[in-house]
C-alpha cells in the first residue's frame, strides 16, 4: 500500500514538473541532452570521415587504396596529401549529411559480401566508377575544386598540352572529371576513353 502511494506521488510529480522543478531546470537539462545529442552525432560524422575509417574495409584497403598509394595524390615533392575523405566526401555539412546517408547503402553492401573478393570488385569496378564519375558531374567536381580550380591557375606555368586542355575546358564549362578519370584510381577494364567522351 505505502508502494503504491510513492508511486502515485512520482506520476504526480511527473505529470506536474513545475512543482517539483523550476522552468530555468527543465530548460537547463534539455539543453544539455540537445549539446550532448548534437556533440555525438557530429563526433560520429567525423569518425566515419578519416581515412582509417575508409580503408577498415579490406575490400577498399585491398584494391583501391593500393591503387591510390602509387599516385600523387598519395605521394608527392610537395607533401600535401588528399585522404579519401577529400576526394569523396563533401566538406559543406548539408552535402556531408546527404552523402553520408547515401553512404548507408554502401554498409548495406559491405553486409551482403556483394564486392568482398577481388573478383566481386573487379566485376563490379565498371558500374562503381560510373557511380563515382556521375556524382562528380552532378557536383561539377565540388571535392576536386577544394584543392584545384581554375579561377587559380596560373596556366601560364603549366606543360604546353595542359594549358591547351584546360583553356579548352574552361571555354566548354567541362569540369575535372570530365578529363580526369583514373587520377587516383585505376580505370577499370572495358572502358573506353572515346566511348566515354562520346556519351
């Protein structure tokens, strides 16, 4: 009976917290829980957003990470180096939000085994660049224009056919990965360059 009183007495309290406590200590608390909420989510985003992260995956650090160490984006004179983050997750926090819910299909993948052996890869390399190249025109190379835009380049220090491309380029309104494919990965087998242009 004395139980069923203290429970009572709770619920009473629960349904009239102004009684119990102030305004001042409600806000207090819902505060902190939002801080708390918001702080964990953006700690996850950024863990999930280093090259670590990326290559935990034997199927990326086995096949395209190998690839990506033999280029310059890896090594080169200058030290500065793009993780696969750079390259493959937008920095805005709106498009780091979109992209890491579109990243969600690639777990649902990695649970189903679809690419867990080189041979899955290689079969499905084609149709994952594809992928890759498309988002990258649809977002006229945001990752790649990060580190390298034309509004910067001095083309007057670049290779003679450089400069010619990236004139051209820039009078076409092309973006990077139009002429760019295969910069830090290799290209995968069937395809063809003047196909690709082409279409």
């Amino acid at each position: 009976m004395a139980q069923d009183l203290d429970q009572k007495s709770i619920w009473q309290k629960l349904k009239s917290p102004s009684r119990t406590l102030s305004m001042g200590a409600l806000l207090a608390v819902g505060i902190v829980i939002g801080v708390g909420g918001w702080g964990g989510f953006n700690w996850a985003m950024e863990m999930t957003n280093s090259e670590t992260f990326c290559v935990s995956c034997h199927e990326m650090k086995n096949n395209v990470y190998e690839e990506y160490k033999e280029t310059i984006h890896y090594n080169n004179r200058t030290g500065v180096r793009a993780t696969c983050p750079d390259c493959h997750v937008p920095k805005e926090w709106i498009h780091k939000v979109v992209r890491k819910i579109k990243a969600s299909n690639e777990v649902l993948h990695k649970i189903l085994g679809t690419i867990d052996t080189r041979e899955k890869f290689e079969a499905k390399r084609l149709q994952l660049a594809r992928n890759v190249w498309s988002a990258m025109e649809t977002t006229d190379s945001r990752e790649c224009k990060n580190c390298h835009s034309f509004e910067y380049m001095d083309i007057t220090k670049q290779e003679r056919r450089s400069q010619k491309r990236h004139s051209k380029a820039q009078d076409k309104g092309q973006t990077c990965i139009d002429c760019h494919k295969g910069i830090a990965h290799e290209l995968p087998e069937g395809w063809d360059d003047e196909e690709e242009e082409q279409g």
